[in-house]
C-alpha cells in the first residue's frame, strides 16, 4: 500500500515554542486513523499540516505524494476532504444545506455565479441522504443543530471525492444521541473500502467508530504510541497520554475508557 501522508522528523515551532516536536508518522492508503491527546498536544496542527495550511518549521511532509513546499498547494487541496469547526465557521448560515454542500465541488464556501451540473447535485443528494441529511436540504445552515451541522460538513468534505478525510472533533459538542448517530454513521463509512484513507482528531475513545484501524497518541507535541488500535489503544499508553491513570477497555466493537477511583 502507499502512502497518502508521510511525516519526517517534523517539528513546528512558533514564537519559540514548539507545537510539534520531531514527529515521524506515516498513513497508507485505506487506513482509517484516530489522533488521541489532551487539549494543546498538536493534534489540531498534525491536521493544519496533512491539508496543507502549515508547513514544517523542520523535516519534511509528503502528502499524496507532493512534497509541502514543492507543490502547488491549490493544486493539493482539492484531492484532500476536511470536516470541522473551522470550515464550519467559514460557511454563510443563510445558505441552505445543499448548497452548502455543492459548494465545494467549486472550492467555494458560498454560491457566486458558478453553475452545477445534474451530476453535481445528484453527488450532493447521495452523501447528504448517506449522513440522514435529506429531510434538511432546504434548510439554511444556520438554522441546523450541532449534529445536523457536523453532518452537513462530512458531506461537503466527500464532495470532491477526496483521497483523504480530515476530520477535526466531529463529536465535540454533540449530546449522548447525536454521538452515538454520528459515530454509527461513521463507522459505516470506515468500513467501505471505496471511502478515502480518514484521519479523525478526538479526545475521547467513546467516539472512535468501528471500522477505524490505527491510533496515534500526541502529548506536549511528541508522539507516545502509534500503530493498529487493537496493540496500542492501552490502559498504559493512554494514561501517559493524558497524564492520570486511565483503565481502557473494548466492549464489542466499541472502546471505553475511565479513571481509576481515589484511594
């Protein structure tokens, strides 16, 4: 298999601190990844640098093959599907659910003069109804709830047809059964071998959908663990990661993970 995002001896330090600190780190392709770490671990800037809105201060990032510094960078982008609450914040809230999504077959955030094909819209309609979005296409974006939002994202980040899903937080904020609709919902995508390698950034092991392969644990910028869930995704590393001990454990096809109780 090869490689859709190859991390070298990467460190990114601004203001004299370092966000990432010589990070290695490789994702082949129809590999469905999941990056673990407390809040301020790099896990937001593993993303920034995997779509191409940061480049290394130090080492070298290959995405789909391109080099970070010596590739067009408008050229990458398209090839690459992100999902979270930046993109959100970009998109108009008055614009309804299907041209939200539709936008993005442009690399657009809202509706100019630009005009859809049958097929366009037809693609749109598919990845909506497969997130159980199709009650909603009229709706403006605005008026939707934290889960039907985080839906419509996945659906305009597949629009493209990408060979890479980024997804950041896409459970954060949501209550007990949006979580639980949306991590079903995307566990039935890491389990089509025709969807894209994914990468999907959380603090918690309750959202990692079935079907994801492989974790990566970030603390302080350094990597702790990385590799298939079911070998690294333990008691041990976890409590590293997050700096308290944790007791990890599988439940079906589902993890869970708790504190140990004060003495």
């Amino acid at each position: 298999m090869s490689e859709v995002l190859e991390l070298v001896d990467v460190s990114v330090v601004r203001d004299g601190h370092a966000l990432l600190d010589d990070v290695s780190w490789s994702v082949k392709e129809g590999e469905r990844w999941v990056i673990l770490g407390p809040n301020g671990a790099g896990k937001t800037t593993l993303l920034n640098l995997a779509s191409s809105y940061l480049f290394p201060s130090k080492g070298t990032a290959t995405v789909l093959g391109d080099r970070l510094g010596a590739v067009d960078v408008f050229e990458l982008r398209p090839r690459i599907g992100m999902a979270g609450i930046a993109m959100a914040d970009k998109l108009p809230g008055s614009q309804s659910v299907l041209r939200t999504v539709l936008t993005a077959a442009y690399g657009m955030t809202a509706h100019w003069q630009e005009e859809y094909e049958d097929v366009d819209e037809e693609r749109a309609r598919a990845f909506l109804d497969r997130l159980g979005m199709t009650e909603y296409l009229d709706r403006r974006f605005g008026t939707l709830s934290e889960g039907e939002r985080k839906r419509t994202l996945i659906a305009r980040a597949m629009m493209t047809d990408p060979e890479l899903l980024l997804l950041d937080e896409p459970a954060a904020g949501l209550d007990l059964g949006g979580r639980e609709d949306l991590v079903r919902r995307l566990g039935r995508l890491a389990r089509d071998p025709y969807a894209p390698s994914m990468v999907m950034v959380t603090h918690h092991v309750e959202e990692i959908a079935p079907g994801f392969t492989h974790v990566l644990m970030i603390r302080q910028g350094q990597v702790l663990a990385a590799g298939p869930l079911e070998t690294e995704l333990n008691s041990r590393n976890l409590s590293r990661c997050f700096g308290l001990p944790l007791v990890v454990e599988k439940r079906g096809d589902r993890w869970t993970a708790q504190g140990l109780p004060l003495s």
